[in-house]
C-alpha cells in the first residue's frame, strides 16, 4: 500500500520535474524556489542514468534498474550509495518543495559505481567475419541458357547481390568476386577467398540438365570437405528447405573453385534453368531475393556453430 501511496507522489513529483531540464526557478503552484546552483533534480538524475525512482521514503529516495540500486539520503550531511557503498562526497542532496536534488557531480560518481546491466555481452555474430560471394560464370561464360533464353550467369549476379546486400546488412564483412558481366578464372575466384582469408565461400550457380522436369536447388562441397564446409552446406539446404524450396540435400563434387580453395567452401545450384517454371522463377526479382535470404539465414546459422 505504502509503495502505491508513494508511486503517487512521484508521479506528481515527476510531473513538475520533467518540465526543468537545467538549473532554475522550481514552480509549485505559485510559489517559486531557488534552486541551487549546479544541482539537478533526481528525476533528471535517474533519467540521465537510466534508473526509474523505486521508492521515496520522506528520509531516503531508492533508484533502481534490473541489476542495482542507488540510494540517496537528503540531510546536510547526506549521502548517495550504489549497491550499498558510498559514493561521492556527503552533503548536497536536498529537497526543496519536496522534489530532491543533488549535486550534478554526484552524476559521475554514481554512473561509475553502476554494474552494468548485461555483464557478457557476446560480439555480434557478423563482427570480423568475412564472406566471400561467388557469382558463377560471366562476361563470354554464359554458364547454363535456359530454354527461354535465361543466361545462368545473369540469374548467379541477381542472386549472388542480393545475397551480398543482406550480409552486408548483418554486419559481415563481404567481398563479391565479380560485380558485373565480367569474365573470372576459376582459379581466380579462388585465389580472391584464400588471399581475404575467407570464413565461407559461397559460389552461387543455377543447374541445366537434359531432363527437363528435373527441379530443385543442391549445395555441393567438394569430396573430403572440412567440417566446416560439410555444416555449412548442410545450413544452407535445410534453410532453403524451411524457406519452401525444392532441395536435393548436400553432394559432393570436386568442382575446381571448391577444390582450389583453401577454407570453408560450398556451391549453391539454384535450380534448374533447363526446366521452363523454375528458369521463369530463377528470372523472378522476388525469388531471387528469397534464395538470397534463405542462404543467408543458412550463413548464420553455420557461422554461429
Ligand atoms: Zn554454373
């Protein structure tokens, strides 16, 4: 009951405080106070420290936030403690017209003495990590042409872009091996992960078959693949799975940019452009962008392992 009465008391106290950001005049009702100099209210107090005011007794004000508690004794020779230690010199803290003040020194003393609130916070999963993206084929290597007249290279740099935008986005550190409709030897793309010390290489193909039914996406690492590769492949295949997409699981291939490469390392076939829907859906900037997300949701997933 006590602790409602006082919740509205400081509402209203916190009412009149809110409206005084510096030093000055305090108006209650019609009477106006001094307030001295270089002080602030508690109100601004809590507010600058990130504290709501859990208790005001008359004798001592309580300042809380999920892990400590500032207390604060208004007497001449008052006294501030965080966690039950005092801090800063005595005197100072006074009430006037019943909202309490205290030095704006005392500010620094506190916030030095507060825990802070989450004690292990881990790195963002992004943070030093570097990708590097594959778009397959390019510039006179059209890669597959599907029979509708998509080129594999043009789908590979769609997705593969979208793909670099959302890792980007999370914070990793990406490095597209081409950005244009450009020719790159294989050894080449390579040699761009291993001399960027790539934490995953991502090379991103679309599939052309004789079978013009054959469907779905399939995530290659190379035979004798790391572990690293093996999981990653495996996040990417089950993420495309969750995003609803026809998947051929993980296979092994020694495709020469896997082979050549020297960390992590998996290709992701898109899809079929041999067969007429999936060439169309390939072509399609809405499914270009779900492949992308999917793969990135199966990058983070591998890198938080
Ligand atoms: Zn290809």
């Amino acid at each position: 009951m006590q602790k409602l009465v006082y919740a509205g008391i400081l509402a209203a106290l916190a009412t009149v405080g809110s409206g005084c950001q510096q030093s000055g005049p305090v108006h209650m009702g019609h009477d106006i106070l001094p307030v001295p100099e270089s002080t602030i209210s508690v109100h601004q107090l809590a507010q600058r420290l990130g504290l709501t005011i859990y208790a005001d007794t008359g004798t001592l004000v309580s300042l809380r936030n999920a892990v400590n508690s500032v207390t604060l004794f208004p007497n001449p020779s008052g006294q501030a403690y965080v966690n039950g230690k005092p801090v800063g010199p005595r005197g100072g803290i006074v009430r006037i017209s019943g909202v309490l003040f205290v030095p704006t020194s005392l500010e620094s003393y506190i916030r030095s003495a507060l825990k802070p609130l989450s004690i292990s916070v881990k790195p963002p999963l992004a943070y030093g990590r570097r990708i590097v993206i594959d778009p397959g084929h390019g510039g006179k290597d059209p890669g597959a042409i599907s029979p509708i007249g998509i080129n594999e290279k043009s789908v590979n740099l769609a997705v593969a872009g979208e793909l670099a935008q959302i890792l980007k986005q999370d914070g990793f550190d990406v490095i597209l091996t081409r950005q244009a409709d450009v020719f790159i030897e294989l050894d080449e793309r390579a040699g761009i992960a291993n001399r960027a010390k790539a934490d995953l290489f991502v090379s991103i193909h679309a599939d052309s078959c004789n079978n013009r039914s054959a469907r779905g996406s399939t995530v290659y690492i190379c035979r004798n693949a790391s572990r690293k590769s093996f999981a990653a492949a495996k996040a990417v295949d089950a993420a495309m799975e969750r995003a609803g997409m026809a998947c051929r699981g993980v296979r092994e291939a020694n495709y020469r940019v896997l082979v050549s490469t020297d960390g992590p390392a998996i290709l992701v076939e898109l899809g079929y452009l041999s067969n007429i829907a999936e060439a169309k859906a390939l072509a399609d900037h809405n499914v270009q962008g779900r492949l992308a997300t999917a793969i990135a949701e199966g990058i983070r997933t591998a890198l938080s392992q």
